[in-house]
C-alpha cells in the first residue's frame, strides 16, 4: 500500500496483538486487517471484514480483538458486529434507542474473557454484553467517555472528557461497580475536550500507558500506578491549537502497545468531514 493510499484511507481505529497490528480502513464500505511486516508503517493485508454485497460496515467506530472474533462497532447502524478472523460474520447487536441493547451512537469497544463492553460517544453509557454478543446491563458514567480498556485483571478503565482530575481516569469492576481513580501527572486544562485521553495496557510488563490526545504527552505507568516515564512524540505541537473547538495540527489519535513493549502511535488530523486522513508512527518505549 503506498503512502497515497494510506493517506486517502481513514484510519478509524487500531490495536496491537503481539506482532500484529489490527488496523481498521473505513474505504468503500469496506475494512482491512493488515499485518506489521518490517519497518512501521509497511503492513499488508491479511484478511478483509465487511463489503458492500455483504456485511456492509458504514461508518466504524472502534474495535475490539479477542480469542472470540473481531468486534467492531458502527454507529451509522447502531449496532456491534462479530467476525470471525476470515472476516466471516458471527453475529451482530444493536438498534437506534436507549433502551437494552439499543444505541444513540455506538463508539469504543473492549473485550475482557467473555466480557464485552462498549461506550457512547454522545451520552455517558455503557452496555455490557457477553462475547456471543447478549446483553447483560448497562450503566451510566459521570461525564462523556474518551476511551475504555481492560487491565490484565478484569478491571475497566474508563477515560472521560472532564475538568476534575479526579473523574478523568476511573476504575470499575467488570459488574459496573466504581472502584478508584487514577492520579495522572497533567492536571490542568483548558476544557474538558482538551481533557481527552487513549489508553492501553502492556500487561507483559503491567504497565498502563496513557496519551493525552491534544497535549503530545505519553505517559507510562506501573502496576501500583506511579509514573515511570512521559514523553512526546517528535513532529508534533506540545499542545494543540483549537479553532472553532477542532486542533489545527495532528494530535495523537490512539495508541496500542505489543508484546515486546513497543508502542505504537496513531496521529493525524480531526476534522469535521467523516473522512479523516491519517498516517502512523511508531516509538519505541
């Protein structure tokens, strides 16, 4: 795939299973799975998920690799989609409502053993469903969320754009149930969208690795959650300039982490066309 078609793609989501990097490409009704082969970012295409004949996926939100499929959320369709690693599909949730399994705007996706839960992107929900995709509960939050992910224990970490440090990273239990909150070394921001944050886990090493989407800041932490390290990304602003509330540079759009600890780094641009062109790096912790 060359650098012009990587750039006319819309990367929309991505996480790293051990040397694979499950990229999804919103092109056409169409998603790829590609594999890292070599330097970052040269992948090629091992499998391909939804059509236009088919399964058509219309606008992807999130995703979500587990040992049961691949789940990738659309919130054109209200609904979760279950495939299988030939792309195959295995079961789909989901309808425009708020009530059980019904969304407004299905967003972020994370699986924990047979657990899956996904987050809305316009209202503080989550729903929780099992891996065949049965609905089991929702529950509510205290602000928009940003991103969601599991520890290698169960426990769900939940990001959300706020003002108070206390409520911007909170851990619950798998049932829904609060349990904590985490202290993050950057405190103050201008507002909550400015608040926004990715997470991943390196449960290899367990560590948490925190990006702060508008502020170019990385931040490792280990299992008693202390700082180990925080850096930038090079070729990005130290803290992004907003105009009519959109940055005006690249800001860090995800990341994910392998086995060998490499984390990896989605950047690019936020507009407000759904058609978004991004590119990858990546940086070696």
């Amino acid at each position: 795939m060359s650098d012009g078609q990587r750039r006319a793609s819309s990367v929309l989501g991505e996480r790293v299973v051990d040397s694979m990097i499950c990229i999804i490409y919103s092109f056409l009704f169409h998603a790829f799975v590609l594999q890292h082969s070599g330097s970052f970012p040269v992948v090629e295409e091992v499998s391909s998920i939804g059509d236009a004949r088919g399964h058509a996926l219309l606008s992807i939100a999130g995703i979500a690799v587990g040992p049961s499929g691949v789940y990738v959320t659309d919130n054109l369709q209200y609904s979760i989609f279950r495939f299988g690693s030939d792309g195959s599909l295995l079961g789909r949730q989901g309808r425009r409502g708020s009530g059980p399994a019904e969304f407004r705007s299905p967003h972020g996706i994370a699986i924990w053993r047979d657990t899956v839960v996904v987050f809305e992107r316009s209202i503080p929900k989550i729903s929780i469903f099992d891996t065949e995709l049965r609905y089991v509960k929702s529950f509510n939050t205290s602000s928009l969320l940003t991103d969601i992910e599991f520890d290698a224990d169960g426990h769900l970490y939940i990001a959300c754009f706020t003002m108070d440090e206390r409520e911007r990273l909170v851990v619950y239990d798998v049932h829904g149930k609060k349990i904590k909150h985490v202290t993050l070394r950057q405190k103050k921001f201008s507002s909550a969208l400015a608040s926004a944050l990715r997470i991943c886990f390196d449960n290899k090493r367990n560590r948490l690795i925190v990006a702060s989407v508008f502020a170019n800041v990385i931040e490792v932490y280990d299992k008693s959650r202390k700082l180990i390290t925080a850096f930038s990304v090079p070729g990005l602003r130290e803290r992004a300039e907003l105009k009519n509330g959109l940055p005006t540079d690249d800001v860090l759009k995800d990341i994910a982490v392998n086995s060998k600890g490499e984390i990896f780094v989605l950047r690019g641009e936020v507009t407000p066309e759904s058609q978004d062109s991004f590119y990858g790096v990546l940086v070696e912790c």
